[in-house]
C-alpha cells in the first residue's frame, strides 16, 4: 500500500513539473515534412502594377515525380521592398516606380517572378528641389539611384527613381554640364573652369580633381568602363584618363568648341561640337581625326556611340548625323529630327529603341522604334526645354532642362 502512495506522489510530482516548464500531456501537433520536391513555379511570371495596385500571385510546388505536392509552406520574399511588398500568402502591392523581383521557395527550391511599378503613363514632371538649369542627368542600372547637374555647382540625387530629390555638396560654384557614374559609389561631374568633380561615396562627398591643369569650360564627360573616360569643351579639348582620374592628358584636335562625348569601348570614341565637327578616334584618344568633309555646319550637341559601327549625333536645326559602314571604314551622313527641333540630347539603348531631347517652342522629346530610321514625338509635359537624357532599359528613363525641370517615364513615354 505505501508502494503504491509513493508512486501516485511521484506521478502527481511530475505532472507538476510539466505544468510548470510548458508541457502539454495531450498530442504534440508536429508538421510533416517537406517532401522531396523538383521545382517551384510562381504565376504569373512578369507583371505590371501601378504604384499601390496589387496582385495576387500563386506558387506551387512539384515533388520529384513530376506531380504537384500538397500542403507544402511556400515562403515569399522580395528583391526591393522599395518597389513592391510582398505578403506571407503572395499578394503583391506596388510601392513605388521600378522593376523587382518576387520569390517564391519550399524545400531549397526558388522561383521568382518579374514586376514592373510605374506611377502613371507616359511623361510626367518629378519634383526636382531646384530652380537652377539641369545640363546633365545619370542613373544607374537599377534605376532607382540617380543624380542631375546643373548651374551654379548644383548636384541632385535621388534613391527612389526620382520620387523625391535632394541636394547634394557640390564644393564647386561653376556650372555642372555633365555626369557620369562608374559604379554606385565613384562617380564623376564636369563643367566650366576645367571642372572636374570627383565622389568616391555616392556623392555624400565631392572634390575636384586637382590633377587636371585645365581652364577651357568642359561640356560633356562619360567613361567606358572605371578607369578609361573622357571630357570635352571650349577649344577643342579632350582630356583623357585611364586611371580612374588620377592623371589627365589633354589634346586639340580642333579649334571648335566640342559639345558631346560617346564611347561604345576603351578605343572607340566620338566627339561632336561646334561648326558640325566630328572627331574620331581608334585608341582611347591617344590620337584623334576630324570627319572631312563636314556633314554639316550646324553646331552638334551631343553624340551616342552605341558599338564599333553604330552612331548617332544631334544638334541645331534638327541635324541628325548617323554612322554607315562601308567594306572599310565608317561613314556619315546627315538625316534630320525636323528642321524646327533643336536637339540636346540623345541617347539609344537598344537595337532599335532610343530617344532625343531638346526644345521646340516646349520641351521636346523624340522617339524610334526601327533604329533610328524615324522619330515621333511624345508629349514631353515640360514647357522648359530638355538638355539631357538616360534611360536604365527601353522604358525607365529620364530627362532634365532648363529652371530645374525634370521628367520621367516608366512606361516608355506611352
């Protein structure tokens, strides 16, 4: 009898005990394992949504015969909670303008689907955070960092595709005609006075190169690839780097004043100005030559060097000079934009896809889709006239003018 008291305390003891530490004396619910799987697939693959729109995405999980596994989690995800947020059941919200991706995972299996953000059609004014004129805009890959440089030393940035701008310290008070970044943190701004401007940070800082013994105004810079880069202005000069800036040579290929600088490579480069002058050069700018006989004798503004054959040019009067290649060499010859166009900007992201800009009473913005061939207007919504364009993709881009204007599409102008 007094065995069996003993016994009973110490089971009533123990239950105590798993009162106390949490334990349940009922059934555990356990999930069952992930079974073996061979894929996962979110539908649908690619989507577009307006900003705070939303979509309702589905995954399902495939196990290794091929068949569909029930009841297995799926784990959502996204690349940049910056464009678009994603719940634990996969329904999208767009947050704000740019391209991300969603990912869907069970079982060390991931799949992703591709969604666009843009926060209305066609062209549309972003708020700049200045009144100076803008002559040169930048944006990286991603398309949501960027900056713009205008009058008076002015540096804007932005790290939500333009939703909002600030000012960044120049250290300069000349005029900013160009910008050009190598990578999200080195990046480079030129302009009068033999500026050139350097930031190693992403632009939290900016000092000028002191290396360049220059004082001709520069107009226009852009690099190849982080080491190799070029600048342009008064005078015909070309300043030339191949260490990333910390040395400069200069030369005079011409008297006239050059207004644009492109290359498609560290060797093969154009540069426009000018009296329609055209410059080329095969080996990064040790040595250059001027296209004889002029196409034209319209000033020249700027000038997109897309590969070793292709090139485009735009400047006063709607002149549009365009690369041929002949059995050997290249040849130009003149088409227009439309006589009363005065183009300030191009540039051509694609085999067939680019853009120009300029002024025509208003902002002008042009655009082709056959290479070139042709161009359509767009409804710019800028009664300032445009300097400069940059576009990430065929359809992110941006465009920067006169009294701090800047525009943006996410939709390719439509």
């Amino acid at each position: 009898m007094r065995r069996n008291r003993l016994a009973l305390a110490a089971l009533l003891m123990a239950t105590c005990a798993a009162m106390f530490t949490g334990c349940s004396c009922g059934t555990k619910s356990v999930a069952p394992p992930v079974p073996p799987l061979s894929a996962v697939h979110v539908t649908p693959p690619l989507d577009t949504l307006v900003v705070s729109g939303q979509r309702q995405f589905t995954a399902v999980a495939y196990d290794t015969s091929g068949g569909v596994a029930g009841g297995v989690a799926i784990s959502w995800s996204t690349g940049d909670p910056g464009v678009a947020s994603v719940t634990a059941t996969g329904l999208v919200t767009g947050v704000g303008d740019g391209v991300t991706h969603i990912y869907a995972s069970a079982g060390g299996k991931v799949d992703s689907a591709t969604v666009v953000v843009f926060f209305q059609t066609g062209w549309y004014t972003q708020p700049s955070g200045t009144t100076n004129s803008l002559w040169g805009v930048f944006f990286l890959p991603d398309g949501r960092r960027g900056w713009a440089v205008g009058d008076a030393g002015t540096i804007m940035h932005t790290s939500d595709a333009g939703a909002s701008w600030a000012a960044q310290v120049s250290s300069t008070s000349f005029s900013l005609r160009a910008v050009w970044f190598t990578s999200s943190l080195v990046g480079y701004a030129a302009g009068f006075g033999g500026t050139v401007m350097q930031t190693q940070d992403g632009g939290v800082s900016w000092s000028r190169i002191t290396t360049l013994a220059a004082s001709e105004n520069f107009n226009d810079i852009c690099f190849a690839d982080s080491r190799h880069g070029w600048a342009v202005g008064a005078n015909g000069v070309i300043a030339r780097t191949a260490d990333a800036g910390a040395t400069w040579t200069k030369s005079f290929p011409t008297a006239n004043e050059l207004q644009g600088v492109s290359f498609s490579d560290t060797t093969n480069g154009w540069a426009v100005g000018q009296g329609g002058v055209i410059a080329g050069t095969r080996d990064g700018g040790k040595s250059w030559y001027v296209v004889q006989p002029a196409v034209t004798a319209n000033a020249l503004y700027s000038v997109w060097r897309r590969s070793d054959t292709e090139a485009w040019a735009g400047g006063a009067s709607g002149v549009n000079p365009v690369t041929a290649a002949t059995p050997d060499s290249l040849q130009w010859t003149l088409g227009s934009f439309g006589a009363l166009n005065q183009v300030r900007g191009i540039m051509i992201g694609s085999d067939l896809i680019g853009y120009a800009v300029g002024q025509n009473g208003t902002g002008l913005i042009l655009k082709t889709v056959d290479g070139a061939a042709s161009w359509q207007p767009q409804v710019s919504n800028s009664a300032q006239g445009l300097n400069d364009v940059w576009f990430v993709d065929p359809l992110r881009g941006w465009a920067v003018g006169t009294g701090g204007r800047i525009v943006h599409t996410s939709k390719g102008g439509e």
